[in-house]
C-alpha cells in the first residue's frame, strides 16, 4: 500500500528533503486598530514636540551637536531644542519604505507600508544550550543560531547580535559575528554599533561582498541604535549612525523603554517621550544624509515596583506598541518593536504566555520590523535553542495570521458543501483531498496526539520536542553557497583588521 501523500508522512519527507523555505516580506491582510481619534493622536504628537522643543534631547557628542548648530536649532552645552517644523522636516526626508538587499537576491527584501518582516532575538550574554544549561554564549553558538535563522522559514534577516560570544574578546568579537551572518546565512543581516570603528568595519565587510559602489544605491544593512532613555542619545550610537547614514545603510532608532523607570509611569507619557527620542534621531541621520533609510521603533518593558525587574507581555506594552504604530503611520515611517519576549528563565507556560501575548500585540499593532522573534529568555539575557525552534514555528502561524481571509476559495467550497449531505463529512471530497495540505496549518512542534500516543511516544514536553528540532537542524544544515573569492577576502579582511586591533581585550 502506498504512503498518502499527505499527513505526517509527507511532513516528515519535506524535512528529510532538507529544501530551505523562505517565505517573503509579509503582506498583511488584517485592518490597523488605531486606539486614538485623530484629534488625541495629534495630542500626544504636540506633547511629544513640547518634549523637544522646551525640554530638549542631549547629544553626547561633539559632531552632532555641530550638526544641530549648523542646521540652526537651539543648543546650549549638549542639549539640543528643535523647532517641530524643522524636526518634521527632517522627519519627511526619511523613505516610506526601502528595500534591503542580501547576497541572495531571493532573500531580497522590502520594508514599510503593509508589509512585516521578522527577526532572531538580540544581543544575550548566555544560552540555555542543547543540554538545558544555563551558561556563557560562544562563538559556536552565534554560528549555531545563524544557521537555525537561515532555516526558519518566516525569519527574513539572519539577526545581528544573536548572541554575545564570551569566548572572543570584544575589540574583535564583531569580525567573526559578521563573518558568521554572511557565511551561514544568505538573508540580510545587521551591522555592529559598539563604536565607529566596528560599524567602519561592517561597512567594508559589506562592500566585499556586495562592490563598493552598490552600497551608496542599494541598502544591505539594518543596525540597531538604542536612545538611552530619558532623552540621551549618546556618542557612541551617534557614531554609528554617522557611519551607516552617511552609508546608505538602515538605522532603527529605539528608545530602551522602561515604563516607570525611563520613561513616567503612564503609558501614554512613555508613548509620547519615545516618540520624541525615536523622531530626534531619525532627524538626526537626515543631518548626516538626507533620505537615509531609518526605521522608528522602541523596545519595551515595563517594570516591577516590587523588585525593580522589567516584565514582558503586559497589557501596558500592547497599548504601547498600538500607539505607537499609529503614530508611525502618522508620520509614514516604517516601525520596529519586539515580539516573543519574556521574563521566565525557562521554556515554561509563562514564557509561552509572554511570548505569544508580546506577539500577538506587535502583530496587530502592525509592526513593520519585528525583532527578538525567537529564542528571547531572561528579558533579553538568554538565548535559548528551544525556544528558538517553538518561536519559529509560532512566526509561521503569526504569519499566517497577519495574512488575514482571502475569500478566493468561498466558491469552489460550495461545491464541497453541495456534495455533502447533511449529518456526513468532507473528508472524501475532492475539495478536501485538494486543499488539507494547505488550508489549515498543523504544527510539528505542538503535540496534539491522545495521551496514550504521546506517551508511547517518551511524554515528551514542549522543551524537549524543541531541543530535538534544533539538534535536528544543526545535524542536517547544508551552509548556502559563497563565491570563493568573497569568502577568502573576508577572511583576508578579519586577519588583517584583527593584527591591527592587537590583543586587547576590552
């Protein structure tokens, strides 16, 4: 007797197959919920403009601040006031929506307007590892995390900072993570920001693998430039900008958010002082090169008043990431947030709660880069592998979701609905032998047989069936294909820049 040719059979087979997926840019299909009319929208705009034009934004750093002169706004010391019209001004500079090119040009992507793309968790110390142990990330790892981003199928940049590698000192650390990005995966990528000199770096790395001249045209990079919140955009961001900026390269301007902490305890409050922090900076890099890509965004936590901690998946946090989608519509600039996070040190039930509620906020919220989408613990301080693997599959039904109900197939579904008597099934319809592959989404990682079947089967828990699939994965990762000369040349370049740096550690 032949094998169906669907089920878990046919499942099993496409993995075994080992045909990496890559589903495009989502396109979305559900409505915008905006909280707020018109009228109190423009509220927390003027709020947001009071912010920077009585109280001012400090740049820590003497170039910018020379910038801000020369452009004509008000400087005293460090603080910077801006005018909203000039701000906004700016402001309009800054594309709607911009491609971001990989080395793959299959993996190619556009950001802005209705679409979303999707992206690893960002910048954790530790790992939760194969064997459940807590401990330092390692180079290896980054590698490891890599090559899961390249074969999760609604992930669409590799990452950046995927994890800390502890093992290699820190004035060299970005040289292997940027080899890592570009040779493990074909996906876009994003750039160092620690100082000038490694976002110089980056640049260079890029322009191996892609010419020098591509990059002033063409954008291959999204770095991530965080507002040290309330109102300090310090040196060493503003160095980065300078150098992606003027480099045609995307920058996220994110505000580190801790509602009661950074920002007054009051979502709206909070709400209207990033978005004066996130506008200060994207005025910022159009100082540096008018019409450079920049994304608007924030990261958000609340905090603890009882110990101080910073929560994920609060209902605060989905307000927060709704107004602030309205107001990036408003002011027609693509927006970042985070999605899968998580405060529990565990892949436990509070994790899936925090997870999948961050998630579920960012994603009706309309969010156009959605970051910290997988393997998110410890409110950003591990990375865990498990995890990792749920989270991925919960982006391809996150996915799913945001595509929202096409009605194309209402018709031919009749037909089904014809050919059934009332009391009968569907299951022998030629409708449903057509469409069951595809009509509705089966989770491999989600356990759904009968007690008795999972226990035959060693009662295994969500963390364990996830620990296996990124074994599983690593086992059998094929690494995409590199032109020999690009990869020799990088390596030429991290040799080179590493008997430059010398052997300092910090």
């Amino acid at each position: 007797m032949s094998a169906r040719s669907g089920g878990r059979g046919a499942r099993q087979k496409m993995r075994s197959d080992r045909t990496v997926t890559f589903m495009p840019p989502l396109e979305r299909g559900l409505p915008y919920m905006d909280l707020l009319s018109q009228e109190d929208l423009l509220r927390v705009h003027n709020i947001s403009m009071q912010i920077l034009e009585e109280i001012g934004i400090e740049f820590r750093d003497d170039e910018a601040v020379a910038l801000w002169r020369a452009a004509g706004a008000a400087v005293d010391g460090q603080r910077v006031r801006i005018d909203r019209n000039q701000l906004l001004e700016l402001v309009a500079k800054a594309p709607e929506a911009f491609t971001v090119v990989a080395r793959n040009p299959a993996r190619t992507i556009g950001l802005g307007g209705r679409r979303s793309i999707f992206v690893p968790a960002y910048g954790s110390p530790n790992v939760l590892d194969l064997e459940g142990r807590r401990r330092n990330s390692t180079i290896e790892d980054f590698r490891n995390f890599a090559k899961l981003a390249y074969q999760a199928p609604a992930i669409h940049m590799t990452g950046g900072v995927l994890c800390e590698p502890m093992d290699v000192a820190v004035p060299k650390r970005h040289l292997h993570m940027n080899y890592s990005l570009i040779r493990y995966s074909d996906k876009p990528f994003m750039g160092a920001v620690t100082s000038r000199e490694r976002a110089e770096d980056t640049i260079a790395m890029a322009k191996i693998v892609f010419g020098d001249e591509f990059l002033e045209d063409n954008t291959v990079l999204i770095s991530l430039a965080n507002c040290n919140s309330p109102l300090v955009w310090d040196a060493t961001m503003l160095d980065a900008v300078k150098v992606y900026s003027a480099n045609n390269q995307a920058m996220i301007f994110a505000p580190f958010v801790l509602g009661g902490a950074s920002t007054a305890a009051s979502t709206v409050a909070a709400v209207a002082q990033l978005n004066a922090e996130a506008l200060a900076g994207i005025a910022f890099a159009q100082l540096v090169r008018p019409g450079a890509p920049c994304i608007y965004g924030q990261w958000l936590a609340t905090v603890s008043m009882k110990s101080g901690a910073p929560m994920a998946g609060t209902p605060e946090i989905c307000h927060m990431n709704l107004l602030v989608g309205q107001l990036a519509r408003h002011y027609k600039l693509p927006w970042r947030c985070s999605g899968s996070n998580t405060s529990s040190k565990l892949v436990d039930a509070q994790a899936g709660y925090e997870a999948a509620r961050n998630m579920y906020g960012a994603l009706i919220a309309g969010a156009n880069f959605v970051l910290s989408t997988t393997g998110y613990l410890e409110a950003a301080l591990t990375q865990s592998y498990s995890k990792f693997m749920l989270d991925a599959e919960q982006m391809v039904m996150f996915y799913k979701l945001g595509q929202g109900i096409a009605l194309r197939e209402i018709d031919e579904a009749m037909d089904a609905i014809r050919q059934s008597e009332p009391g009968s099934h569907y299951l022998g319809t030629e409708h449903t032998l057509k469409n069951f592959e595809h009509a509705f989404f089966v989770p491999e990682l989600m356990n759904h047989d009968s007690f008795e079947q999972w226990s035959f089967n060693g009662s295994k828990d969500a963390n364990t069936r996830g620990l296996e699939a990124a074994a599983r994965a690593l086992k059998e990762y094929e690494a995409p294909p590199i032109d020999e000369a690009i990869d020799e040349a990088l390596l030429d370049f991290i040799k080179r820049r590493e008997t430059e740096i010398g052997d300092a550690v910090l």
